[in-house]
C-alpha cells in the first residue's frame, strides 16, 4: 500500500511526489511495486497514461522493454525500479531509453525515489518514477534522423542489401536491395532486432559479436548464414564498419553479398576433387590403396626406413587358383570374392600396415618395424585364420601364396623382385605357403657399411 499522498516525506522542492500531484507539473509519473524484486507496474497518473498510451488497467506487467542496463554493468540490473536508490541520487535526472511493441524508441529523463509501505505489507517495496521528459529518438520508425537524409539516399540506391544497426542490434536503416532479399516489407524490418535475420542457434554468439564489436570499432568481414522470410537459409558475406549519427550515437553499417550459389559451387567442386583424388589413389572395387599410389607408399615407408634405421617387410599375396572362380561362378562373383578378401585382411593386419591391390588377384603388404621372420609369421597366421573364412554368396573357401622380403638398402625395385620370385617358389611349392626370400651378399655388404662406416677403406 503507497503512503499517504499528502505525507510531508513525499515532497520535492519541485513539488509533490505523488503520482496525481505530478500531474499539475505535466510530469508523468509511475509506481511500481516489488514483489520478490520483480517489477509490476501498480499506478501511473494521467500524463504518464496520456503520453505513454497506457490504459486503465492495473497492477500489469512492464509494457515496455528497458535498454540501458549496459549503463549499470555493477549492478547487473536491466530495470531502474530495481536500482539501489538513496535520497541524493534520487534528486538527480537520470537517462534511460524504452521501446512499447512496434512504438519508437524514446529517451526518458527520470528520477527514481522509494515510497514507504505499511508494516502489514512485509517485503513489498514501491518505487515512484517521476519522468520529466519523454523524446522520441526516431519520429519516423526506424528511420535514420532527418539530419542525415543525403546518406538515406545514397544507401537507398544501391543494388546491394545495405541496413544500419544501433548499439541494441535494432534495425534503423533498411534499403529496398536488403528487404527484397529478405522477404520482407520495410515496414516489417525497421525497429525489428536484426535476431530475426538468423537462425536461432546463432542467436547467442551473434549478439555477444555485435556487442564487442562496437567496444573494438573495427571493420569486419565474415561469411554468415541467415535466415530469410519463408523459412530458408542463405549465405552472405557481410563487410561493415562502426560509425556515429550526428548525435554522437555508435551505429554500424553493414553491405550484404549473398554468395550461397558461389559457396555451392566451391562445395560441388571440392566433392568432385575429393572424388578425383578417392579415384587416383583408390581402387573402385576394393577401396584399397591402388598400385600407383601403392608405388608412393612403398618409398615413402623405405626412405623413413633410411633416415631413421627402422626394419620394414613387404609381402605379395596372390589368391589360389582365382580364375577358376571367376570361370566357374562368373566374374561377379570373382568381385565378391576380392572385396571381402579385402575387408578381412584389413581387419587381420595391424592398423600400422598398409594394403594395396597390386593388380587382379595380386595384394602388396607393407609392414614396417619388423623383419622378413616376423612378416613370414604374420602372414602364415592371416593365412590360418582365412582358411576358417567363406567368402561370398557361395560361401567359397580360398588361399594364397605369399612371398615375403625385407628392406636392406635395396632399390625399391629389387625389393619388388626378390618378393616376386619367393611369391612364384610358395606357388611353384604347391601353393598355400608363405615363402621368404633370401638376403643377396649385395644387400648384406650394403647393411654391414651402413652399420660399421669405420672398417670401409
């Protein structure tokens, strides 16, 4: 319950601090009641429901949104019902700033003072809010001062989407390039927050961007996605600048370029490369290494091999009698038989191993950090555990031969070689074998100069 209306503490050297007293002054003037600290606005007199278009209808909730908590970071209030008031700065004019739905923003000179409450009303507070001035920032809603009609002109006519935003994120400026690309009337844009442009999961860390975007004051430029009137999403290039209106007031002016079809395209260009390149390196059957790209790994694993003294095997595997696969179930069999061949040696090897498809029913092992014993008794595992496999619709049973050699400063080709023929022995042996190639006295005069430089003459 509001103190007496004739109580000597409501009085200013101004004169009478009820809410109908101030009307005599032309003063508008609002209580507001606290409840659990949440504002409720609980009377207003007749100037503050005449040049505020409020009703009759009270207690209500705020009808308006307050946008100068930024001035009070300490207090992290967004409502000057809420502030710490005492009677020194309550004789003081404060500025705020308000908006009522699609009303223009106003600037309020106002003065906060807290009313006394009866005892029975426990922690119920009150709080009388004299405003002595009410201006309207733009007469015309969302339009730039009329001070300022030569940049309204020349922002108007360009092809462009160009809009200008205040410190709050409201749109003042929107020229016909942008709201024809949005979707939208003018009218439906200006005053609107620019949240309505975006689609909502940027919402958040758009707002927290435009806000230290003014405290930094520097150009910008970013691709962003938004959102456009019937509901789809484009991608524009956004390039502005923070300047000030003839009032001193930050404003940032932003140029839009919609460039989804050219970010479709560079998408569709970068799936095709990505194609191309599956394509050289990659066998379409297998999805294995293919030997081209195989050849590039082999060298690459003997140079590391080279530089830092690390053993590495190669083994060729050649699937048994396969052509009588493909001549007895046809080649799509044959097909059926290769690629899962390859699953489950991809699955068998080490994640360090690689394989390739070498040509036809030819597979290259490169096994790096062992010797050709190790890689001998890898392969003969791989090769026991494919004995237990069916492979195919028809549950076909399948072996190979393997030859198996290591790296000992040999040429890459040599190396190929001297596996070549072990691989041709376990065939020529009755296949189903892993064969390892000797080490030539080429190749042990080569390891023994690498390991003890000092005894070469």
């Amino acid at each position: 319950m509001v103190a007496s209306k004739n109580s000597p503490s409501h009085q200013t050297a101004e004169g009478p601090s009820t809410p109908d007293g101030l009307d005599t002054l032309n003063i508008a003037a609002l209580i507001y009641r606290l409840d659990a600290g949440v504002p409720l606005l609980a009377d207003a007199n007749e100037t503050a429901k005449r040049q505020l278009h409020l009703g009759d209808g009270f207690p209500m909730a705020d009808p308006w949104q307050w946008l100068d908590a930024h001035r009070y970071p300490a207090a992290g209030l967004d409502h000057p019902a809420l502030l710490n008031v005492s009677s020194e700065n309550s004789r003081q004019w404060q500025c705020f700033h308000i908006r009522q739905h699609a009303q223009p923003l106003q600037a309020l000179k106002l003065k906060i003072s807290p009313l006394e409450t009866r005892a029975d009303e426990g922690a119920t507070r009150h709080v009388l809010i004299a405003i002595g001035e009410i201006t309207a920032i733009d007469d015309t809603p969302g339009l730039l001062p009329q001070a300022q009609p030569h940049l309204r002109q020349v922002l108007g006519n360009l092809p462009m989407g160009v809009c200008i935003i205040d410190l709050e994120g409201y749109l003042r400026l929107v020229n016909h390039a942008f709201c024809e690309f949005f979707g939208y009337a003018e009218s439906e844009l200006l005053n609107a927050h620019f949240r309505k442009l975006l689609p909502s999961q940027h919402h958040q860390a758009a707002e927290k961007q435009h806000a230290a975007s003014f405290l930094e004051a520097l150009e910008q430029r970013r691709a962003v996605e938004v959102r456009l009137h019937d509901g789809s999403s484009r991608t524009v290039i956004i390039e502005d600048t923070i300047s000030h209106d003839e009032a001193g007031r930050p404003q940032r002016i932003a140029f839009l370029v919609d460039i989804t079809e050219r970010c479709d395209i560079e998408r569709r260009l970068q799936e095709k490369n990505r194609r191309l390149e599956y394509l050289a390196t990659r066998d379409d059957l297998t999805g294995l290494h293919n030997r081209r790209f195989g050849l590039e790994l082999l060298e690459q694993t003997l140079e590391r091999s080279q530089r830092y003294g690390e053993k590495v095997a190669i083994a060729m595997l050649d699937l048994d009698h396969f052509k009588e696969i493909n001549d007895r179930y046809g080649h799509a069999v044959g097909d059926e038989v290769l690629t899962e061949f390859s699953h489950f040696m991809i699955g068998a090897l080490r994640s360090s191993d690689t394989l390739v498809r070498w040509g036809g029913e030819e597979f290259l092992v490169i096994l790096p950090g062992v010797d050709r014993f190790s890689a001998q008794t890898t392969i003969d595992r791989v090769l026991k555990q494919l004995r237990q496999r069916t492979l195919s619709t028809f549950r076909l049973r399948v072996s190979f031969s393997a030859g198996v050699g290591e790296y000992r400063d040999q040429m890459s080709k040599r190396l190929l070689e001297e596996v070549d023929h072990a691989l041709y022995q376990a065939k020529s042996a009755g296949r189903g074998c892993v064969s390892i190639a000797p080490v030539s006295s080429t190749c042990q005069e080569r390891c023994h100069a690498r390991m003890f430089p000092s005894f070469q003459g």
